[in-house]
C-alpha cells in the first residue's frame, strides 16, 4: 500500500503539470482559484460553476488523463481501481490550497 501512496502522490503531482502545459487558456491552477473546479473524493475534479464551457473541458481532460493514471497505477499494484482513486480523492484534497473548492458530504464548500 506503501508503493500505491507514492505512486498516487507521483501520479497527482505530473497530472497538475501536464494540465498546466495544455492548450486550454484556462489553466486548472486558474479554473481553481476563481471557483470554477474543485477537488473531488473520488480523485477527479467537479464542476463548482457547471455553466462555464471551458471549465468543462478542462475536467474533461484532467480526469481523462487522471483515470489512465489510476488505472496504469492499479494494474501495476495489482489493487482495486476505487482503492486508487480513493486515495488519490484524499491526496488532491489534502494538497487543494486554502480558499479553493473541495467536494464534502453535502456539496462544495471553500477549505
């Protein structure tokens, strides 16, 4: 489980700097800090504002690239696909910066 947390931690960190090379004009550091995405447990990111159409492709892409991750990152530990994602939910939540948008029980709020 050890090598699966390094992994996902690994994972996390080159997903948000592939992100931020991309062609969208909205980078993902950018869609966070004016509310438009937020962190979700799940490991993937969710529409805070669902209206915004290039926030939407953004997640799009994120949690595509994300998903190849998990799974990559699940065949390789031979471990569950949730189990992944799961702790990759609680890694992007723990590492979203203060004042940005955070998934919990009963919708988004600002952590």
């Amino acid at each position: 489980m050890k090598m699966v947390r390094l992994t996902i931690m690994l994972c996390v960190t080159v997903t948000g700097v592939a992100v931020a090379f991309s062609a969208f004009a909205l980078s993902l550091d950018e869609a966070k800090a004016k509310g438009l995405v937020g962190e979700k447990p799940n490991g993937y990111l969710g529409a805070v504002n669902p209206s915004n159409a290039e926030a939407q492709s953004l997640i799009e892409d994120v949690n595509q690239k994300r998903r190849q991750a998990y799974e990559e990152i699940a065949k390789r530990n031979r471990t569950d696909m949730r189990a992944v994602e799961t702790l990759a939910g609680e890694k992007a939540i723990q590492n979203t910066t203060p004042g940005n948008f955070i998934e919990g029980p009963g919708g988004w709020i600002k952590k």
